[in-house]
C-alpha cells in the first residue's frame, strides 16, 4: 500500500467520521423535537377530553342555536 492510497483511504475516514457526527446531532434535534411535539399532543388531547366533558354537561337551553 502506498502513501497516496493511505491518504485516501485517512480523507475518507474523516469525510465518515464527519458525516456521522452531523448525523448524529440530526437525529439528537429531530429526538428533542419529538418528545416536545409529544408534550403538545398530550396537552392538546387533555384540553379536548375537557372541553368534551364540558360540553356533555350543557343542557339544549345553555346552547346556542344553530344559526348563530
């Protein structure tokens, strides 16, 4: 093997080596940003199992007619 392969195959251990660390803080945002987009799922389901509870407990007169 000579130095001009050993260079080739050192720039391309590098060029790897670099690739994976930016793929690795991708997928560690990408992991941040699911478990927020969780968070405000969760929030949001709990507002609307309130908000449907709420609204079981209107009887016809407390609600708005239709047209309005």
């Amino acid at each position: 093997m000579n130095v001009s392969t050993l260079e080739q195959i050192e720039v391309k251990i590098a060029f790897l080596e670099q690739a994976n660390a930016e793929l690795s803080d991708v997928v560690s945002r990408q992991h941040r940003d699911i478990e927020t987009l969780r968070a405000q799922v969760a929030a949001l389901a709990e507002r609307v199992e309130a908000a449907q509870s709420r609204s079981d407990t209107l009887t016809p007169e407390l609600e708005r007619p239709p047209h309005y």
